[in-house]
C-alpha cells in the first residue's frame, strides 16, 4: 500500500483552487476510481502510463496533488474529511473528471 504523501483537508493546508485549463476533455474512456465510496485508500483504473491526479472539494480548492499515479497505486485520501470530491486526472489523452465520495 502507497503512504500517505500529499494532501491534508483542513482549510488552512489548501494548495490552490482548481483552473480551467486548455486540455482537451476525452470521449469514452474507461477511467474510474475504486472503491468508491471509499474511506482510506483508491486507485484510478484505465490509466495509461501515469498521469496527474489533483483531488478538489466541489467549491474547486485543491486539497491533495500526485504528480504521477499509475493504475496500479493506492492513493491514500485518509486525511480528507467526509465528503464529495472531484478528481481530476491529466494525462497525455487528455482531462477527465470523477467524483469521489469519501466515507
């Protein structure tokens, strides 16, 4: 299992807030997180490669990042609070989006 690298939930440790960016949303792709729900640890499966993961409260502020995270990753949400979450994952096909719901 990955230990916990990045990210903490209380609003005095946000990283930013989420941008609109030029990356191109992809069509039919397979990516999805599981568990989900889930309550310490996910992975994101269809994943080519690595890719980025940034991890936002549904007011956009980013509250964990992980550079390279591959499919077969544990990524550890442990320190976010109860909760919906969008996870952003930016790869070389492109932008997609999930929701993350955390127990």
């Amino acid at each position: 299992m990955a230990a916990c690298l990045v990210g903490n939930a209380k609003s005095s440790n946000i990283i930013g807030y989420m941008e609109i960016s030029n990356y191109q949303t992809t069509q039919n792709t397979k990516i999805s997180l599981f568990p989900n729900p889930t309550a310490d640890f996910f992975r994101v499966s269809g994943i080519v490669g690595t890719a980025k993961l940034i991890i936002s409260n549904i007011h956009c502020k980013i509250l964990m990042t992980k550079e390279e995270v591959s499919s077969d990753e544990d990524i550890c949400v442990k320190s976010l609070p109860r909760g919906i979450y969008i996870a952003k994952i930016i790869s070389k096909r492109g932008v997609e989006r999930r929701k993350l719901e955390k127990k």
